[in-house]
C-alpha cells in the first residue's frame, strides 16, 4: 500500500466516506503516520524482522571507529542483540581464538579424544558435546556492545576485533508494509480522530442547518481506540515459559 492510499482510506474513515464535511489535513496525517509507526516499531513485534548484518575489519581502521569506537548501523537497524566474529569455530582440529597458551587447549580437549572413534555410550557423547560447547564459550569471548537506536551507533568495548563480525538485528520492516496491517491502521484512525477533536473544538461553529458537533464523542471514540489497540499489542507479546518435571 503507497503512501496516498493509507492516507485516502484514513480520510474516509474520518468523514464515513465523506458523509461528513471535515477531515484531518493531510500534514498532519502524515505526522501522525510517522510517530505512530515509531510507537509500532518500538511496542510491535510484526513490525520488526530478524536480519544480520556484516561488519567488516575494514570498519574498525575508519576514523569513526578509532576517535569513538562506534560503527554507524543503517537507519532500518532499530536492535542489535548480539555480535560474533565469524569462524569462531571451536574443535579438536582447530586452535582457540582468543589464546596462545597451548596448555589450555590439551586441558580442554584431553577428555574428548574418542569424540566419534567409537563411542558407544551416547550419555557420555552428549557430555563430551557439552563440554566442548562450554569451553568454546569461555575461550571465544564474548563481543562488549551497545547500540543507540536513535544514533544508529554501534559501540564495541573491550579488545578490537580481529576478525570480521556479524550483528544479529532487529530491523524495522517497510513503512508501506506496516500500512498494510490492520492494527497499524486502526491506531492511525484513532490518533486521527483525537487530533480531528481538537481541531473542530478549536472553532466555536455550526453545520449548515444548526447542527451542532459533537467534539467530545469523536475524542472519546478516539482514546478509547487507543487505549483498546495498546492493550492488544501488550497481550500480543511472545513470553518466556520453561518446562519442568512433575515426577517424584
């Protein structure tokens, strides 16, 4: 859905398909779209998309990155939740990243030496798996960041990376996709409606034929949208669960 088509089906709700002789300058709709879409992209999570993003070495020799260690991320990154170097692969045949101490790497890898040379006890495999897991874990370590959604600024703390990284995003989905979500646009009609209350309270006037407007019941019409619509994406959201044992 373009642009103009989002705001003419917003008008025609405004006016009940112009039986009504106002509606929302147009402006002001497209203000409303923009801060609206901001809320949806902070509270909504249909409005955002897991992406990666590649960070070269070559970033890291920039200015920016050397006077503030920042990397400026594209204006659709609204998260960043985690960065890896790549080829952080951890194994028997490859060293560990991160050390030189050829000592470590025999303590961690001494009891998995039968990995896959005939071990039958599959307990015993999946321990080993573990084991190499965590160990990878504690020898590659882990990238300090942050990200500013609003400088669009990825900060890297610690030690400078070697290697190329990976961001693991959250990136805002196309503002013409948004539009065609019909929560998104019933806030939009909402936010509409309030500001439509305002503008008419504005102006002590009548319809032709003495009919009065009822500035009141538009905004409450619109707040209560409002109110219903956040409640919705509240109760929406994904939640966290885990799975215990009911046996004695």
């Amino acid at each position: 859905m373009t642009n103009d088509e989002f705001i003419a089906n917003v008008q025609q709700e405004l006016s009940v398909a112009c039986a009504l002789p106002f509606t929302v300058p147009i402006p002001e709709i497209n203000r409303i779209i923009k801060y609206s879409a901001d809320w949806f992209y902070k509270k909504y999570e249909d409005a955002v998309e897991e992406r990666y993003y590649f960070i070269t070495t070559a970033l890291f020799k920039q200015t920016q990155f050397k006077t503030d260690r920042t990397v400026t991320m594209p204006d659709c990154v609204f998260s960043v939740w985690q960065l890896k170097k790549l080829k952080e692969d951890f194994g028997r045949a490859m060293s560990f990243d991160g050390t030189a101490d050829f000592g470590i790497e025999r303590l961690f890898l001494s009891d998995s030496v039968s990995l896959g040379q005939g071990t039958e006890n599959l307990m015993y495999y999946t321990l080993n798996m573990y084991w190499m897991d965590v160990a990878s874990h504690i020898i590659n370590h882990t990238i300090s960041f942050n990200y500013n959604r609003n400088s669009h600024r990825l900060f890297i703390g610690g030690a400078t990376p070697e290697r190329d990284c990976v961001a693991m995003c959250y990136a805002k989905i196309p503002l013409e996709h948004l539009m065609n979500d019909e929560i998104f646009y019933r806030y939009v009609v909402a936010k509409c409606k309030v500001q439509l209350s305002r503008i008419l309270g504005t102006f002590d006037f009548n319809l032709p034929g003495g009919i009065k407007i009822n500035y009141d019941l538009i905004r409450d019409e619109g707040k209560e949208e409002i109110e219903k619509i956040e409640t919705e994406v509240k109760e929406d959201e994904g939640m966290d669960f885990f799975f215990t044992s009911g046996g004695s």
